[in-house]
C-alpha cells in the first residue's frame, strides 16, 4: 500500500508541475522564407526569421503589464472558441501559411491555422493583430496608456490596427472604460477596454 501511495503522490506532482513555457507562438511559412514570434511566460519575446540572407533572432523582456495583457488575452473563452482549421485552401506566390499556438495556465494548448486568403472573424482577426503588436514592440514600443484615453478619444476619432485595418470609434463610455469601434472597411463593431486598446491599435495621428 505504501508503494501505490508514493506513486499517486508523485502522480498529482507531477500534474501540478505542468506548466506552459509560453503563452503564444506565431508560425508564419512563405516561399521568401519563415517567421516564428513566441511569447514565452517568463516575459521573453523572442522574433525568429529566416530568408535568403540567413537566420535572425531578436530578443525582448515585456514589462509585467503587457506579459499580464497578452498572457491573459490568448487565454480567453473567445479566442479558444474559435475553429481550428481557417485556411481556405487557395494557393498562391505570395500567399503564406500560419499556425497561432496558445496555451492557458493549466497546461492545454489549441493551434489554429490560416492564410493569407482567410477571412478572418472579428476574434480571430483580434488574435492576430495582438500578435502584429508583439511584433511592432521590436520596431517601436508599445504606445503609453496616455494615448489612448478619454479625452484624446472623441467619437469619430480614427484609429489603425496593427494589422493594418482602419476602425472609428462610435461611442465611449467614460464610467465603465469601454470604446465602441466600427470598421471603416470591416461590416462589423467591437467593444474593447479603454486600457487595452494599445495592444492592438497605434494611437491616433
């Protein structure tokens, strides 16, 4: 009896051990080459390329706010929700093939793929600017809170995605800190936290 006590205790150990070692991982295939961004849950950013002229790696240590945001952000209900498989199956010189890997606190991991021909949903196009973000943080730092607050945020105001795609803000809610935003191009609205909006947009010009 002793034996078999030891080995489930050992067996509950070693399931509490489990822990991700990052909490995203972009995987980016074209022919000009290949890209990898992790997220890693020690605040470690790392930027992997590889094209005709070699490898380069480019390393970071986000701040405990933006760990805490991202680390969070790719754990949520909404972005596990969405399918596992997007690509639309065309193919293409430029076209390139991704692979978005997120992992939550208690160990499990969901991979999602698409292309550059997906037509992404408003979650899965939100958890792919999150991680054009993490990348633009190695060519500019994140913009400061102060940027996007209420008062420099007046309805109409417009802002641009990390992605590229333009939004106008519709109506803010200066109690409850939340912005409404509607795609200039994009048939759809969002709410988003006044505070996290930075994460994915630039701030406004």
């Amino acid at each position: 009896f002793l034996g078999v006590a030891l080995a489930l205790i050992a067996a509950s150990a070693s399931a509490a051990d489990v822990r991700p070692t990052f909490c995203v991982e972009w995987v980016r295939q074209s022919r000009e080459g290949y890209e990898r961004i992790t997220l890693f849950t020690d605040r470690t950013l790392i930027w992997k390329t590889v094209d005709g002229q070699g490898p380069d790696v480019r390393r970071k240590t986000l701040t405990p706010e933006e760990r805490e945001f991202y680390c969070g952000f790719f754990g949520r209900p909404e972005i596990w929700s969405l399918s596992d498989d997007l690509r639309t199956g065309l193919t293409g010189e430029l076209s390139a093939q991704s692979t978005i890997t997120v992992t939550r606190k208690d160990g499990l991991s969901k991979s999602i793929r698409f292309d550059d021909f997906s037509a992404l949903s408003p979650d899965a196009a939100s958890l792919r600017s999150s991680i054009e973000g993490l990348r633009t943080i190695f060519t500019n730092p994140l913009a400061p809170a102060s940027r996007f607050t209420a008062d420099v945020l007046p309805a109409g105001t417009l802002l641009k995605r990390f992605d590229g795609a333009v939004f106008r803000i519709l109506r803010l809610d200066r109690e409850k800190g939340i912005v409404e935003i509607v795609g200039v191009t994009e048939p759809y609205s969002q709410f988003f936290k006044l505070e996290e909006l930075r994460y994915q947009f630039s701030p406004p010009e």
